[in-house]
C-alpha cells in the first residue's frame, strides 16, 4: 500500500514534537538553507547556485510564484527557494546502473522522500511491458514508442497530456500546441488540484481569472486580508512585501484554523530591522473553522451594508452587475449560523468590520486554505463580493490577491495548457498555425484519472509533476495509472510516478531552471509569469546534470515531428534551434504579448494587461463586475468526527519531500502526525503521543485509511484537524471535488480516529 513507509527503506518516520514557534523566516532559516544546500551541492556550488537566483541576468526560482520586487537583494531567495533550487542543483545522479540495481517494485516500495533523494534523473529510461527494470534507451527510440501507442489509439482524446507548474512558457506553449495538432484538448494540469477555484470565481465575476493586484499594491494598501494561506512556508518572501506594507500602515488580519508562524511574527533576515526587531505582523487573527470563509464574509457583506456611507455607490453603479439580488441574499445572513461555521466570537468579527470599514484600500490573498473546499468556488465568489462593495477593484492599493503556487502555473494557462480553451484562443491558434483545433473540452485531473480507471484512456503523458502523488484517492490513481498502456514522465528527479505506471513507461530526463540551454541557436532563455502577471525571462547558469538531457521545449520539438510529422505544417525544427521564434509566435496568438522578444529584453520584464486592475473595465458576460448571491455552505462534521485538511510541512514541495522536519510547527523526524485541538483529543479520547489511522468517511461507503499517525495536541480550530499531504491524499475522494472548477476538496475530508493497530 502506497501509505506506509515500507520495511527496506532506511526513512524512519518517528516523529518528535516540540512547541510550535511564533516567528518565521529569522537567522535560524538562513543557517538551515546553507547547510541543506550544501549537502545537496557542496559549498562552492551553493555560493554560486545561491546568487544567481531571481536576479536580472539569472533564472526564476522553482520555488514558488511570488513576484520579484523592483530593487532585488543579491540574496533574494528564501530559505525554501534554496530548498528546491538545492533539490534540482544536487550533485547526486539517478543513472542507469541505479535502474539496474533497483526494480520498480524496489522502487514502488520506497517512499517519496527516498525516492526524491536518489538525485537527477540522467538518461532516458524505458519500461517495456512486463518488465521488472528500467532500460537505458536512445531519445529516437522512446520517441518511436510513443508514436507507436499514440497511433495505436482510436481517437487522440485517448492520450492525455498532464502538466505541472515549472513548465516555462516556451514550453507550454508548445506542448499544448502539439496536443490540439494531435487532435485533444486532454490537457490537465496541476492547477486542476491548486488554483481552478479561483479561477472560475474570479473570471465570472471580474472576467479575468487572475489576481488584480501588483506588488506596488500591497505597499500602498491599508488593510491586506491573508486567508487560508501559509506565507511563511510556502511564499517566504512574501512576508518581506507584508513587512514592507505594515510600515507604511497597513494592517494585517489573518483568517486560519491554525496559528502560523509567519503570521504571526516575522524575522526578516535581509533587513537589519527586522532581524533586531521581529515585526508581528498579524493584527486580528480569527481562528477560523475549516471551511467557514463564505460564512465570514457574507456576514461582513450584511454588516457593510448595514452601515451608513460603507458601500461605495458610485462604483456600484458604473461598474457592477447583480448587486440587487446579492444585497438580499446578504442580508438574509445570520449570526447564530455565521458564528457555527466559523467557530469564531462576535467580539472577533466586530473587531474585523472595524477594520475593514476604517480602510480604504483592501486586498484579499488567499491560497489553497479557499480554493480546495466543496464551496470554493462560491467563497471566493464571495470575497468578490465583500472587494467589490466598497469599490476594492481597479483602484491602487486594493484588489484580489490569489497567491499561486507552481512558479510558472499561471503562465502555463496563459499558454493554453487549458482542458477549456477559450474559443477565441483556439480561433487564433489555427489562423496562426494553419490546422483546425479540437473544439470539444478535454479532461481536467478528476477526469483523467476516471477516464484511466474506465479504459477510456491509453496514454498518460506528464510534462513534469508527479501524477498519482499529487492526485486524490491514492489507491484508485495508482489502480487507473496501472490500466493505461504507456505512461511518460519528463522529469527531473526521480518521484513515485515513475514507480506506479503503464504497461509501458517512460522517463524522460530533462534540464531544470537552473540549468545552461545550448541549442542549435545557441544560448537560449525561457519566459515565466508570477502570480500578478509579471512576465520575466530566466537564464540557467549551471552546466547540466548529463549530457543527455533535453530541454523541455527540444523534448515536445522532436515528440511533435515523430509524432504528427509531415502533416505538422509547424516549424518545430527552427523552434528547437531558437525560442526567439516560438515568442514570436507567443506575440502573435496570446493578447498581452505582442512584441514578446523586446518587451522580455527589458531588465525584470514587463506586465501583462488586466482589464479590471488597469481601466476597471470587467470583460465578463455582463460588461460589468458580477456581483453573486449563492446560498451559504460549510462543511457538515458529524457526531465524534473531525474535519481534517491536507497541508504542506516546512520540509517539503508539493510531493517533494526535503526533509522529515516542520519546525515552525514544532514536529521533527517524522511526517506522519495529525494535529488536533486538546479540547477535542480530550472528547475522542486520544492522547497526545498516541497513534491513530485516519479512516475518511464520504458516501461512496469505501473505507479509505491512512494508518499510523502520531497524535499531536495543537492549537488548531475546534473540530478541525491537519495533516500532510501527499501522505494522506488516500483519504481525499475522487469524487469529493469543488463545484464549477472541480479542484478535489483537499482541506475537508470527513474523518474519524481510530486506535492504531499496534504491530
Ligand atoms: N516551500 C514550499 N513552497 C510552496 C509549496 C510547497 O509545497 N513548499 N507549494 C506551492 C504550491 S503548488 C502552492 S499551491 C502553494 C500552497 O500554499 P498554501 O495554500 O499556503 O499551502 P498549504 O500548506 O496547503 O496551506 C494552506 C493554509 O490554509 C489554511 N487553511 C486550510 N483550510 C482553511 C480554511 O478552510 N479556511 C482558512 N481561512 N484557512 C484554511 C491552512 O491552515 C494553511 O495555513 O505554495 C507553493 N509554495
Ligand atoms: N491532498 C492534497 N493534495 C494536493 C494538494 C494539497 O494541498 N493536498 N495540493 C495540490 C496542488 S496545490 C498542486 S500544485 C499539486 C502538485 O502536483 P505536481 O505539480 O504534479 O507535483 P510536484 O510534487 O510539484 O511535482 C514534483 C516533480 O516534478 C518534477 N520536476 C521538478 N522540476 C521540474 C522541471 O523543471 N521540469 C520537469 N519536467 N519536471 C520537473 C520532478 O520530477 C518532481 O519529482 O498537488 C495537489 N495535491
Ligand atoms: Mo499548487
């Protein structure tokens, strides 16, 4: 079973637990990257990796989406950001003879961590069917077997085309290319699972499915609202820009069932401030229950309406849509109700309205704590609603803030890595390549995964990521990957994925971030986009980790001639030679990028245009900003059960696990423990130190279990509980997904505790 971490593997999972700290991001975080670093690269490549990273003539940090400031420190990276360029920059090589040494059965039993550690990936590897070990083969030869099972599919909507985040917009745009040429729009991406909640909000209501706030923004907001999001973990340097914004008086809330580090204080070590001083930054925290945002905020919507002059009326009514009916449905909200989902105090709301009526620019930043609930997409429809009110859209200072995790997600879908594609992105794509694009939509995570399991899909292709990990309900993804005939990862480091396959499998060892790209055209550079639409070019400086790597865009260049070839009337020839070309085409199709080549020349990029934040003008189906009234929901918890989410730990991207420490939360050596409030261990009956299997509950009746999990007492909401993921997505079920955008419901799985077996 895919849940515990198996006998052989020297990964002991023993958790200790200390008290969790109050401050993040401090000398103690500096001292921990280098010597992660170095123990991944060595000191010498540690200084030199280090350096180069989110400068102007460097590459763009694989760690997350936040964007660069204009004045960049000649150490801006974070501790985590020096985690994962150390993951990618390790000296330790995954290569042929270790395929030898090890089977996939070998491999299937070891856990994530382990694999992780093994180091990069160097040679093209092939799984022929029935075979028990990886097999060194030529990039012609695992272009042919590829070719080969496409061909041998009914219809191209049998292969789907899976990609993760870091994927650079060069190459996005052209592996979405080459699938619309295959003939699919079977194009899944890890957005499916992040950000698609917010997505589907933000482009219904403002028309445009990206946050409308810069960083200048944040440093001239008054209120900044950080809900459902772990700062000093997964976007460290953001909490410099919330630093930054509180000196120049604005005011934090921050809306959590857990107390996080990073919200509450702040060491920031590229200051001499922050190191003497530790700014607390959080001003009102509200201690949310798990799920009770859409509560919070319609009831704030009835109290802003309730008072005299809070709305903003002018822009309500140049620029709005639906207020009427929105107005009802927020006035019909209810304390008693809103006080149950949230778990909160009156005192504590009032206290929230207080600032929220004093300030009159305000941004909401929110994350995975929004967007991964059944209710998602209504909450962050919501959060609309409550900007909008007071006219908090299009106005400097204020705005939406969905903070992104992949650091290129969102310029992945800006380049069509999209199972939706926009008519009108289609119709420009064949004016400009010549070849009529599938109209129907393709299949999102949630479907691809069905479409497996149902036989209904053959090929399984991942342009990075880590499929069956990242993916919900383990078990079925493992069961569907296994069904499909060939399996393709173009990765890095070697991940589960690669271990749980097709009947055939391939791994394709590709170049990371940090690496030199010397193609036929000489040096070349790749674009990406951060979360607030930034476009900026990243330049690798490390000589590569094997000779035999290719590049993203060479990989899906050479795929596209093998696979669709003659009939390709696209020039995947000159593109693999010079990405100038392929930007050149990016100028062509996506709006914003017209003069892509120049524009990117220029020192930190540019911006993209965003209608709502540059004129206030709302390019939805109305013209307007939509207003939205839906009935309040939160999750229901049944009798002696908790309501648990899946987060990450300190020590970890996504299914990359860098080490078995969250020392913000006081857990060492070990990752698998579930943190729940005293008050209700006490009512279950579960002593802290004690161990328990997690056994979710959802209407299906499938008992699915995650076994052996340490019980820490710890100060999160009442009812709630966490844990990390990807250890527990066995418990998150396929069909437990958010209405409209269908993300899986990662951060409320019904579970009970039941007394661990003891072996
Ligand atoms: N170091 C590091 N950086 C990363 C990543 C990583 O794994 N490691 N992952 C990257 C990616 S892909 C992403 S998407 C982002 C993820 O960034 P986050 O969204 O910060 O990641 P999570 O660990 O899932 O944390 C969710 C947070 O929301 C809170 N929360 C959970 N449910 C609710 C709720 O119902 N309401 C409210 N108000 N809060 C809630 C949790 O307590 C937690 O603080 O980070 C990116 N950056
Ligand atoms: N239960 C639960 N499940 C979740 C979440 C949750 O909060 N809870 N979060 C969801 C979220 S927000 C996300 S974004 C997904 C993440 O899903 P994915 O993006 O699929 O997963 P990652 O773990 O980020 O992928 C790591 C792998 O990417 C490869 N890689 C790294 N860099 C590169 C590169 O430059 N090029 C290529 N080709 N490959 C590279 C490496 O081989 C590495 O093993 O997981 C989702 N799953
Ligand atoms: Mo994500």
């Amino acid at each position: 079973m895919a849940t515990k971490p198996p006998k052989g593997d020297p990964v002991q999972d023993a958790p200790q637990v200390s008290r969790p700290q109050h401050a993040a991001a401090g000398i103690p975080a500096i001292g921990h990257t280098l010597r992660v670093a170095q123990r991944q690269m060595g000191v010498r490549r540690t200084a030199l990796t280090l350096l180069s990273v989110n400068q102007k003539d460097g590459f763009d940090c694989p760690g997350c989406a936040w964007p660069e400031g204009d004045h960049r420190h000649k150490a801006e990276f974070c501790e985590n950001g020096a985690k994962a360029v150390a993951e990618e920059a390790t000296l330790r090589r995954v290569t042929p003879e270790f395929f030898a040494a090890h089977s996939v059965t070998d491999l299937a039993g070891r856990s994530g961590y382990w694999l992780g550690q093994q180091g990069r990936l160097t040679h093209p590897v092939y799984l022929p069917e029935g075979g028990e070990h990886y097999e060194p083969v030529t990039w012609e030869r695992a272009f042919d077997i590829v070719a080969e099972e496409i061909a041998a599919l009914d219809s191209p909507d049998e292969a789907v085309f899976y990609t993760s985040g870091r994927t650079s917009n060069e190459a996005a745009f052209l592996y979405q290319l080459f699938a619309r040429e295959l003939g699919t729009n079977n194009l899944p991406d890890c957005s499916n699972m992040c950000h698609e909640s917010s997505g589907s909000a933000l482009s219904e209501t403002i028309g445009v499915g990206k946050g409308s706030v810069l960083l200048e923004d944040l440093y001239r907001s008054d209120l900044i609202i950080v809900a459902g999001q772990n700062p000093g973990t997964n976007h460290p340097r953001m909490l410099s820009a919330l630093e930054k914004a509180k000196a120049n008086g604005a005011r934090i809330i921050s809306v959590n069932p857990l107390p996080e580090a990073g919200l509450e204080r702040f060491k920031n070590p590229q200051t001499p401030k922050g190191l003497a001083a530790g700014a607390s930054l959080t001003d009102l925290f509200l201690q949310i229950r798990l799920g009770g945002d859409q509560a919070l905020f319609r009831l704030l919507n009835k109290l802003i309406l309730q008072t005299e002059g809070a709305v903003d009326e002018a822009f309500v009514e140049e620029h709005t849509h639906g207020y009427e009916e929105f107005a009802e449905a927020a006035r019909a909200a209810d304390w008693d109700e809103t006080l149950a989902a949230t778990g909160l105090t009156r005192a504590e709301i009032e206290a929230a309205l207080r600032m929220v009526l004093a300030s009159k620019r305000t941004i909401v930043c929110w994350a995975m704590g929004l967007t991964q609930h059944k209710h998602a997409v209504p909450t962050i429809r919501e959060v609309v609603n409550f900007l909008l009110l007071r006219g908090n859209i299009g106005r400097p200072g204020a705005g939406v803030c969905p903070v992104r995790g992949h650091s290129n997600v969102q310029g992945d879908r800006t380049m069509g890595i999209f199972e939706r594609p926009a008519p009108a992105f289609l119709d420009a794509l064949e004016r400009e390549f010549g070849f009529a694009a599938p109209r129907e939509h393709g299949y999102d995570v949630v479907r691809a995964i069905r479409a497996l399991r149902d036989g209904d899909a053959k090929v399984f292709f991942a342009m990075g990521g880590n499929f069956v990990s990242a993916s919900p309900d383990t078990e079925v993804t493992e069961a569907a990957m296994r069904r499909a005939r060939l399996s393709v990862h173009v990765s890095t480091k070697l991940n589960r994925s690669h271990a749980v396959t097709g009947a055939r499998a391939l791994i394709l060892p590709t170049l990371g971030r940090t690496e030199r790209d010397l193609q036929g055209g000489g040096e070349q550079f790749v674009t990406v986009e951060d979360s607030m639409g930034m476009v900026h070019a990243s330049r690798g400086r490390l000589e590569p980790a094997s000779r035999q790597l290719l590049s993203e865009p060479a990989i899906v260049c050479r795929l596209a001639r093998r696979v669709i070839g003659e009939e390709s009337r696209t020039p995947w020839e000159e593109f693999e030679k010079d990405y100038a070309t392929i930007r050149d085409r990016i100028g062509r199709v996506v709006p914003g990028f017209e003069d892509f080549n120049a524009r990117v020349a220029h020192p930190g990029g540019f911006a993209l245009p965003h209608a709502p934040r540059d004129e206030r003008r709302f390019p939805t189906t109305t013209g307007k900003a939509n207003f939205t009234a839906a009935p309040v929901e939160f999750p229901e918890l049944p009798e002696g059960r908790l309501l648990l989410q899946t987060l990450r730990s300190h020590d970890q991207y996504n299914t990359t696990i860098y080490g078995l420490d969250d020392r913000y939360r006081g857990i060492r050596n070990g990752r698998r423990v579930v943190l729940v409030n005293p008050e209700d261990a006490r009512r279950l009956d579960v002593a802290d130190g004690s161990y328990v299997d997690l056994v979710s509950e959802w209407r299906d009746g499938v008992e699915r279990r995650a076994p052996g999990f340490r019980v820490v007492h710890y100060p999160t909401a009442r009812g709630c509980a966490a844990a990390y993921y990807p250890e527990t997505n066995v418990l998150v079920p396929l069909d437990a997904t958010a209405d409209t955008s269908n993300t899986p419901a990662s951060k409320s799985v019904v579970v009970r505790l039941e007394q661990s077996a003891t072996d």
